[in-house]
C-alpha cells in the first residue's frame, strides 16, 4: 500500500522560471551564489568539554582531563 495523498502544507516547488519572472535575474543570481559561499566560510566549532557531563567524557576517554575553567573574557 502506498501513501499517496499529499499535505496540505506542502506545496510543489515554484519552477526556476516562475522564481526569475517574480524576483528578477539579478536577485535570483545573487542568492543562488550566497547560498553556495555560506557553507564554505563557516566552519562548526567542536563541542566543549567542559560542558559535558562525567558520564561523556568517561565514554570518549577524557575522563582524566583536568578542564580549566572558563574564562569569562573569551
């Protein structure tokens, strides 16, 4: 048995026409390339281990770390 009846929140994505005749060539160029550059200059800080709780840091070996505390200036 397959699912076929759609949302109703979910509506099928505008064509690329649809979105130049409503935006413009320029704004549609400038967002498309946007969108391509934001992933390439922001890279995802790893997580703290300070903020991890004894239980975590048992289970990825740090739990003989001795963690400095954290300095409220950085």
């Amino acid at each position: 048995m397959t699912y076929d009846e759609t949302r109703a929140g979910m509506r099928p994505l505008p064509s690329i026409d649809s979105v130049l005749a409503a935006h413009g060539a320029g704004k549609v160029l400038a967002a498309a390339v946007v969108a391509l550059l934001r992933g390439r200059f922001r890279k995802a800080r790893p997580p703290d281990l300070r903020d991890l709780n004894a239980h975590l840091l048992r289970d990825i070996g740090a739990h003989g770390l001795i963690l400095q505390p954290r300095d409220p200036l950085l």
